[in-house]
C-alpha cells in the first residue's frame, strides 16, 4: 500500500479531528442518539431504505459540487486513501407489511447520498455480466418503482424514471430545478465514466462501496435531529442561509414550544424553497434577476418587515447580520413560550407569503403584458423588488407600476444613484398600514421629486448620455414599436454620427467638443446588432441603405430625413429637444398624458 503524502496525512488528520470534535459536543447534550459512528456506504445501503421527506430542501448539486465528488474519488483511488463526506443524520422509521428492509428518514445529508446513489447507478449500468449487474441493483439500487432511496412527491417519480427509464426523458421539457440537477448528475457521471475499462468501472463500485465513509447520526425523533443540526452549524459547516433560518426556528420551536410549530416551520419552508427554485428557473428563463440569489430572498423579505425587528432592524444589514438579529429576537423571547410561539408563527407567515408571492410576480411577468416593459426590457433594480412584492402581494402593484417604472429610470437608472432607505422604509410601512393606492403613489411621487423634479430630469436627458443604462429603454419608448424581447435585445444603441468618424465632423456643424456632442440622446437610435456592426463609422448619408433594413420605424424614418440632403448638427439637435419632450410626457409623475 502506497503511504499518503504528508500534506494527504495532515488534510485527514483535521477531518476526521474535526467531525470527531462535533460528535462529541453532540454527545454531551445527552440526546440519546441510538447511534453515531462512521459507516461505509456499502453498509448503509444493504438492507435499508431511506425516504427524503417533501419538506426537506429539493436536490440542488450543481456542476462544480458533482466534478468535485468525482475529483476527489478520482484522487482517493489514486493515493489508495478512504473518502469522508460528511454527515447523514436520519431517523428510524417502523417496517410496514412484508418489507425487511429498515426504513430511514432522512433528516440532513440529502444532497450528497443523493448524488452517490445516482453516481452508483450509472456504474452499475456498465456492468456487461447482466447476473452480476442485476445483483448489484439489488443490493444498492433496488428496483424499478422500489428505490433504496426515494425522495417523496414528484421528484421520487422522476428520479426512478431517470435511473430506470432515462430515455423517456426529453430534457427541453424538465421545467422543476431540482429534476434538471438531477438529470445534470447523471449525465456528468456517465460521460466522466464513459472511458473507464471494465475492471475500473469494478475498481470504483468497489471504492464507493468500501471505502467512502460517512458519519452517520440515527436519532430517535426529529427534534434531536434539530439540536443536532444546529451543533453542526456552530461548528463552522457552512449551511445556506435558509436551511440555517429554518434549522433556528426548528431550534427554538424543539426546545421552547414542546415542537408546536415543527410541523408549521417544515410546511412553510417547503414552500419557501419550491418559490426559491421556481425564481432561479424563471431568472434563468426570462433573462432578469441576474444577481438573485438564496440570500436575496432572505434579505429581501427583512427589508420589508420591520415590523417584525422594531428594535434591530436596519436597511443596511447583510444575511448574517440579519439571521444573527433573528436568533437574538427568539433568544429574547424564549422564556416567554407565549410571545415566541406568537413572532416565529408571524415571521414564518409572513415569509412564506412574501416568498410565494415572489415567485408568482415572476411567473406573470412571463404571460402578464403589462409587467413585460418594465421588468424585462427595463428591468427593474433589485432595491425596487421588496417593495414589488409587498404591492403585489395587496393587489396594488399594476395602478403603481407606471410610478414606479418612472423612479426607475429618473433616479436608478438616469441619475444612477441607488437609493435605499426610502423605498425599503415604505415597502415595510405598507406592510404594516392599510395604505390606499393614491397614498402610495403620493409617496412615490415625492421620493421621485426629491431626486430627480423635472428640471433635474430635463438636464440630465441634455447630456452625454451615450452609456447611461436608462438611454435603450427611452429610444424604444420613443420609437413606440413594441417590439418583442429578443428584437429589443439584439438591438444596440448607435451612433447616427459616428462615435470614431472617419470624416471630418465639423464639416456637419460640430465644433471641437464632438466627444461631447455625439453622446447626447439626439445623435443616439435604436439599430440592430448586425447591421451596427457593418456600418462601422460612416457618415450618416453612407448608412441610409442600412438603416432602411432595420425593424426599427425611428430609424427608418431618419433614413429618409437624410437621404433629403443638409442633415446636420441642428438636425441632432431638434431631434434631442424632441426626445426630451417625450421623456417628460412618458415618464411624469403623476401618470398623466401617458401614451
């Protein structure tokens, strides 16, 4: 046997001190854990069977985690060295009927026992001695409609129709995010594997059966799970910030409310990570939310629930200022079962309804023409969404949704500036206030007064704004066309007198401030991509054939204005005056004389 290097020695070494440290720490609290050891894999397949609860997070590995657990078996074989994974805590279920198998419910450690088995199925397939093959199945896998492991609801069906029937599966259509990671594992190990000979595929069953090794925690009921789970996160596992949200309130609720609200706590965050994952399939989708992530969730709804942390809330505070405030206000209030039954049943409430809410917002952008504009040609900034959402969740969202689209390209886009307090202080002030529509949108009307009034509107729109993110919206507004999405992307902002010009621009009217002038919004159109590209920096008399090709009317139009001869500076000119009118007619605030 080949030894391990010394950097591979000292890399174990603190693993295993490190997990060997957490169950001791977990021993000391007495939970009368039935038993906690390391087992191989092997062993913990072989004659039992495990189901992953419907309130359980949904299966989420993505690339980087599954070639990493490939990497790492890859180097364990190599060094001739055992692989720890971590954890898996569950709870013992009793036998039913005529099954000898034990049935486990598996309370942590989804993600990663998931992903072996998958890993185990693909290798077994490759097995040629259909005997040996078989065998195999049986003892790790199971069978066709009987998983060895078997999440609950409808990811249970797909992940026995992936492992049993992957060809009936047409990835174009697998809309649930936790089915396409799935489906990505899967895929990813069978091409990982498609080279390997078949004593290597032997070789690595056998790894995965003998040598990597998990601890294993069997707990006689959920609430030592929960103690449990939250020891671990003490120790420095890195969790998520929901699982850490819904592991403190499990915390609190297991040992302070006799478990009253385990029940509600594991409903709610259902719900909470089925929107979660059904927000990432439509930012991915629909193309907005670029920067939505699980702590944009969780921070979000916070921002618009002051109600809830009168005492600590603070618009400036990160997911971890923001949990550790939530874990304060339980251990506040933990001797006084009454009060924290009463904040943890509000908050969890209220943030699965904010969360629900979120993703159904997102959902209708997608069908709801009136959201299409200003939420994916626009694209609202992320301060707007808590606010969105609170509107959305009273019915108000579409009478305020002009206002709003208003502030965003005065002050957030326009101006450029990205103002907080305000709109988080009003979306958590209508959480709490039956405000009216009108009494809203005089507030928005003075949020928008405050920043950028007309005068400041009209002075902005008179500069350079060549690379201003508000400049692609106006001139599509301005051209009225209405064009569908994908034309509207393809589309890129042009130069009608040319940003290098390989002529002499002042023979046009331009003085010496040219850099200055041909960024301003009259010397500025919408043109799509290609044909932008081939016009390069003609004079605008050389790109009338281009322009003449365009779906854009504005521009088009502007051909045959060229095409008439003595197109200049003034031209440029008169057309910014026009713009600019428009844009204080478009965007006003109070709605009215809108197109």
């Amino acid at each position: 046997m080949i030894n391990p290097t010394l950097i591979e020695r000292k890399k174990l070494s603190i693993q295993r001190y490190k997990y060997r440290h957490i169950t001791n720490n977990i021993l000391k609290f007495n939970m009368s854990i039935t038993k906690s050891q390391t087992e191989k894999i092997g062993s913990i397949f072989n004659g039992n069977r495990f189901i992953i609860p419907s309130y359980q997070r949904k299966y989420s590995w993505t690339h980087t985690e599954i070639k990493a657990l490939w990497q790492d078996i890859e180097e364990s074989i190599k060094d001739e060295m055992k692989h720890f994974v971590g954890t898996l805590s569950f709870k013992e279920n009793k036998s039913s009927g005529l099954s000898t198998d034990t049935i486990y419910e598996i309370i942590d450690g989804q993600q990663r026992i998931t992903t072996i088995f998958i890993l185990l199925k693909v290798l077994i397939d490759k097995i040629s001695d259909e005997d040996l093959k078989k065998s195999q199945l049986l003892a790790f896998i199971g069978s066709k409609n009987s998983l060895k492991l078997q999440p609950l609801g409808i990811d249970g069906e797909f992940l026995n129709q992936l492992l049993f029937e992957p060809e009936t599966i047409d990835a174009e259509i697998i809309n649930r995010r936790s089915q396409r990671f799935m489906f990505s594992a899967k895929k990813l190990f069978t091409a990982f594997s498609n080279s390997l000979t078949a004593t290597e595929i032997e070789q690595r069953i056998i790894f995965i059966r003998d040598n990597i090794e998990v601890l294993v925690f069997n707990v006689e009921s959920q609430a030592q799970a929960v103690k449990m789970f939250s020891i671990i996160n003490d120790r420095g596992l890195p969790l998520r910030i929901l699982d850490k949200t819904k592991s403190i309130l499990m915390l609190f609720s297991t040992l302070h409310l006799k478990e009253e609200l385990n029940d509600n706590i594991n409903n709610s965050f259902e719900k909470i990570f089925d929107a979660y994952d059904d927000l990432l399939v439509r930012r991915d989708k629909l193309g907005i939310l670029s920067r939505l992530e699980e702590n944009t969730i969780f921070t979000q709804h916070y921002y618009s629930s002051k109600k809830l942390f009168s005492s600590t809330w603070n618009n400036r505070d990160g997911a971890d200022t923001i949990f550790d405030n939530l874990k304060v206000r339980c251990e506040e209030l933990k001797e006084r079962p009454d009060e924290l039954k009463l904040f943890v049943s509000e908050y969890l409430e209220d943030f699965e309804r904010f969360a629900v809410s979120y993703s159904n917002l997102i959902k209708e952008v997608e069908t709801k023409d009136i959201y299409q504009k200003p939420f994916r040609y626009l694209e609202f900034t992320a301060t707007l969404y808590p606010l969105l959402v609170r509107l959305y969740m009273q019915g108000k969202l579409n009478e305020l949704l002009p206002n709003l689209e208003t502030i965003e390209v005065r002050v957030y886009k326009l101006r450029g500036t990205n103002p907080i307090a305000d709109m988080y202080w009003l979306s958590s002030h209508i959480s709490e206030q039956n405000l009216t529509v009108e009494e809203i949108r005089e507030y928005l009307i003075g949020f928008s007064e405050k920043f950028v009034n007309n005068h400041v509107f009209r002075t902005y729109l008179d500069g350079a704004i060549y690379a201003n993110g508000a400049v692609k919206y106006i001139l599509s507004e301005y051209c009225n066309d209405n064009h569908d999405i994908e034309t509207y992307k393809d589309y890129q902002v042009e130069h009608i007198f040319s940003k290098d010009p390989n002529y002499d621009a002042t023979s046009y009217g331009f003085a010496g401030d040219y850099d200055y002038e041909k960024n301003r919004l009259g010397n500025l159109s919408l043109l799509e991509r290609g044909l932008n590209i081939g016009l390069g920096n003609l004079p605008p008399i050389n790109k009338v054939d281009g322009y003449l090709k365009s779906t854009n009317t504005e521009i088009t139009n502007l051909a045959g204005q060229i095409q008439k001869g003595n197109f200049d500076k003034t031209n440029v000119d008169n057309r910014r005056k026009e713009i600019i009118d428009f844009c204080i007619l478009r965007f006003n605030l109070d709605n009215e004389n809108r197109n």
